[in-house]
C-alpha cells in the first residue's frame, strides 16, 4: 500500500471521532469541518515518518485549530456582535459521525461551554470526553499539566453547576405539568388559572380541529374553561424535548397536547391529532421513567 493511500484511509477512520471533538470544542458544524479538513492538509505538508502515534496527532492538530479558532472568534465577539450561539449539529451524509454527535453533545451543554475560556473549553472536552492526558494537553494550551488540570476543573465545575440548575428547573417543569392534569381532571378552574400565563395560547392542528377542538383560544381564563374536567383520560409525558399530555383510546395514540413552559406557567398548549404528525413524535410516560 503506498503512503498516501495508507494516510488516506487512517485520516478517514479518524475523521468521525476528530469531527466529533471538533464540534465539542466550536459548537459549530461548518467550523468542525473546517477545522479537520485543515488537519488534513497540515498532514499532508507534515513528515509523517516521526510520527509515533498518528491518532493523538492529528487530536493534537485539530485541537490547536479549534484553539486559535476560539480566540479569534472571542477577539471578534468583542469587537462586534456579541455571544456566539452554538449550531444544532446538522443531518448530512454522514449519518454515523452526526448520530456520534447528536448523542453526546446536547445544546445545553454546547451553551454552558460558550461560557467557559478558549483555554478550559479545550481542557475540559479533551480530557474529560476523550481521556486524554494533562501531559498532553499542557502544551496545547501553553500551561504546565498541573494548571491544564485547574483547567478542566473549572470548566467541570461550571458545567456540573449548569446542569444541575438545569435538572432542578425540569423537575420545576414536570410539577407545573402534573398540577395543570390534577386541576383539569379535578374541573378546578382557580388551580389551572395557577399553572397558566395569562396570555396562554392554545392551538391546534386540522386534526385536532375535526375531533372538536377550536383552531385557537387565547387569554388564561378561556382556555382554563377549555380544559375544565377534560382530561380525565390523559397521562403526563416527556415529549422530545419537552413535556405535554398524551391521550390514547383503545390502547391507540389520538392526541398530544405539548406544553410550553416559561417562567414556572404554561404559555402555549399545541394540540396534535394528524396521524403523520403523531408517528413521529417520541414520548415517554411519566411513570414508565
């Protein structure tokens, strides 16, 4: 096998992972990209005879990018526009590198990690989610091992302090939802008046409007009277990424009312009755978690 082709297919089986640490590290797909493809070519101007280890490599090059490219990004920011807002990683070709990193890096974390220093974010991600040594770290970020240690303690810290305020505000959430289905089922108007924001809206989709609903309803008072005593048959769930009710008849999915939650009250009810629209709805039952 001659050299370029070997260097061709090691660079392709480390592609997924170098992409996925370079995402971590930039919150941003188009910048992970570009961020590999120039280890690409650095390996291509590089000897690659001395190189022991071409994994830890090419780790190493695509973090000093992701490095640089956080500083200038932090130097643009504040001479211009403000706070950089991560990017969703995107669906493409590659479904097994963004199956990769859908998985393991939610947009939760990719904010708390904007609020960390160039040098932490780089510290925290390439130890603590892909295990590499502070000995190999320190040089990356220009800091001895024990300092690229405080590093990534720090930025842990921060992180575990988001993502407990994070668990404490779901739990928050889960209460408003478990109260509105209580007072509903129990026909209390003052109790859902309680959970609901005043300018509440309700809407619901051409499905949900044929099985009786109106197309929309605004103001607290009128759609606590909308939900007065008529939810008898509905159970609490976690839908995607947030939290609603679930109505089955016959042991089959009829309707899904999604919850919005802000500030501790319910401001928006959608409910969802188009068969296509239900199918691809994940949900999960309260008691079934």
């Amino acid at each position: 096998m001659d050299e370029k082709k070997f260097l061709v297919d090691r660079f392709e089986a480390d592609r997924g992972r170098l992409r996925a640490a370079a995402y971590r590290m930039l919150g941003s797909s188009a910048e992970a990209d570009d961020a590999v493809q120039e280890a690409w070519l650095r390996l291509g101007r590089s000897d690659t005879a001395g190189i022991g280890n071409l994994s830890g490599w090419l780790t190493t090059v695509v973090a000093r990018i992701c490095l640089d490219m956080l500083r200038a990004r932090k130097s643009r920011r504040e001479e211009a526009w403000g706070p950089h807002v991560p990017e969703p990683a995107s669906l493409n070709d590659h479904a097994e590198q963004e199956a990769m990193l859908a998985d393991s890096v939610g947009a939760a974390l990719l904010i708390v990690l904007e609020t960390l220093t160039p040098a932490e974010r780089l510290a925290f991600v390439l130890h603590d989610m892909f295990a590499v040594p502070f000995d190999e770290i320190a040089p990356i970020v220009d800091r001895s091992p024990e300092a690229a240690r405080q590093l990534a303690s720090r930025a842990r810290r921060r992180v575990q302090g988001a993502r407990t305020a994070a668990d404490a505000d779901r739990s928050a959430q889960r209460g408003v939802v478990e109260a509105f289905l209580a007072a509903s089922r129990g026909g209390d108007f003052e109790a859902l008046l309680a959970v609901l924001d005043p300018d509440v809206v309700f809407r619901a989709d051409a499905a949900a409007v044929q099985l009786g609903s109106l197309a929309e309803i605004r103001g607290a008072a009128a759609v606590a009277n909308t939900f007065k005593g008529r939810a008898i048959g509905a159970q609490p769930a976690f839908v995607d990424e947030g939290f609603g009710l679930i109505v089955e008849v016959g042991g089959k999915l009829h309707v899904i009312l999604r919850l919005t939650i802000s500030d501790g009250k319910i401001d928006e009810v959608q409910a969802i009755a188009d068969p296509d629209h239900l199918g691809k709805i994940d949900f999960t039952l309260f008691d079934q978690v």
